[in-house]
C-alpha cells in the first residue's frame, strides 16, 4: 500500500534538511538573508495558516505545507530558476513509486513560486506564495548593523513585527508590518518589495480574497 506523504516525513526527511542547510550556505556566504530551516517552517506555517483559516480541507492544508517547507531546497545550486530545481529534487526525493496527484499538486505549487509574471496554478501555489513573500521577519538579516548592509537587507532589518490575518468573512488576507523608520523609509520597502507584493496580491486573488497592506497601522494597499 502507497505511503501517503506527510509534512512530518518531509520535515524529518535527512535529504531535505540537507539541502536546506547548504541553500543557507550558499547565501550565507554572499551576504544575503536567511534561506535555511527558519523561512521554510515560517512559509510552511503560514500556508497551512491560510488555508485553513479559509476553510480548506486538512489534505490541502497538508499539501500547501509541504510544498512551502521544501520550495527553496533547490537553492543549493543556485538562485537562478531554483523553482523548477527544487520541484524536480523534490520529485527525486520522494521516489518515482509515491509519484500520484498529492506529489505533483506539490510540485506545481514548488515550481511556479517565483513567476511573478502570472497568478500561482493552484490554491496550493497560492498559499505557499503567501508563506514565502510575507517572510519579512528582521530575524533573517544577516547582521543586524543597517550600515553593513544595502537597501534590500535594511528593509528587511527594520520589520520588527510580521502578522499574516486571514478573515475568512470578508474574503481578505491582510500583512500587517511593523517597520523601524530610523532604518528604512517605507517608500524603501515599496522600492525594493513591490513586486513579492504585487503576488502576493494575485495569489489572494487565486483564493477569492482581497490582499490588503498594512505598514505600521496605515493601510497602503
């Protein structure tokens, strides 16, 4: 009988943390943001975190988690189409035996991540993008001195405070962030973010909802 894939297997899966420990390696050493086991739990939470509070079935939520959890795990290579390299590692780890509708719903989902150009396929796709572009968190800077870093690591230095709302009765996903305007400007945010936030909005609209943004209690979107 078919093993049905679990976030627990995944999570747990030695491949996988492997992967995600050299990803953050690689950025590691350029500088750039945390990419590791961190941002795939926070993406994996917030995914199911959507899903569910919309009122999707568990299967899904389950899904939209796994896919969140490991959509960067093709980092390891490179950042150049790392969507389509982790779908296809993903497929590699799951073997060609657990290949069903659960395993390409996931790899789907893990593959069109970063094609900002047009809305994510699926509401698996569309949930894993929220989780990963909302991962605005300060913990994630590198250093936590503005003056060692450029305009994208000071954006994400000044986000004190991260809440994804989901309300299910007004159809609306809301990002509500805290940003310390002694180290960027809000219009630094909007400069180098607006595109993650353009799709978040056309994942929301995958999920019949509105996306709304909040920076420190003033609504810009």
């Amino acid at each position: 009988m078919k093993q049905i894939l679990t976030f627990e297997e995944i999570e747990n899966n030695v491949e996988v943390q492997t992967y995600l420990k050299y990803a953050d390696y690689a950025f590691s050493s350029m500088g750039y943001k945390e990419h590791g086991s961190s941002h795939a739990l926070y993406s994996a939470t917030v995914a199911c975190q959507v899903l569910r509070d919309l009122g999707y079935d568990q299967r899904q939520q389950e899904l939209a988690k796994i896919a969140a959890y490991v959509h960067d795990i093709g980092l390891f290579i490179g950042k150049q189409d790392h969507a389509q390299s982790s779908a296809v590692i993903f497929l590699n780890i799951i073997n060609k035996d657990r290949y069903d509708g659960d395993a390409f719903s996931i790899v789907g989902a893990i593959g069109c991540h970063e094609d900002k150009c047009f809305a994510p396929v699926s509401e698996i796709a569309a949930a894993l993008v929220i989780g990963d572009k909302t991962d605005m968190r300060y913990e994630r800077a590198r250093t936590k001195d503005p003056f060692c870093l450029d305009k994208h690591g000071r954006v994400l230095l000044a986000c004190k405070k991260v809440d994804v709302v989901v309300k299910k009765e007004k159809m609306k996903i809301e990002l509500h962030l805290k940003i310390d305007t002694m180290i960027c400007s809000v219009m630094d945010y909007f400069e180098i973010f607006m595109g993650r936030t353009n799709y978040c909005r056309k994942a929301s609209d995958v999920l019949k909802c509105n996306f709304e943004l909040y920076i420190n209690e003033d609504k810009f979107l």
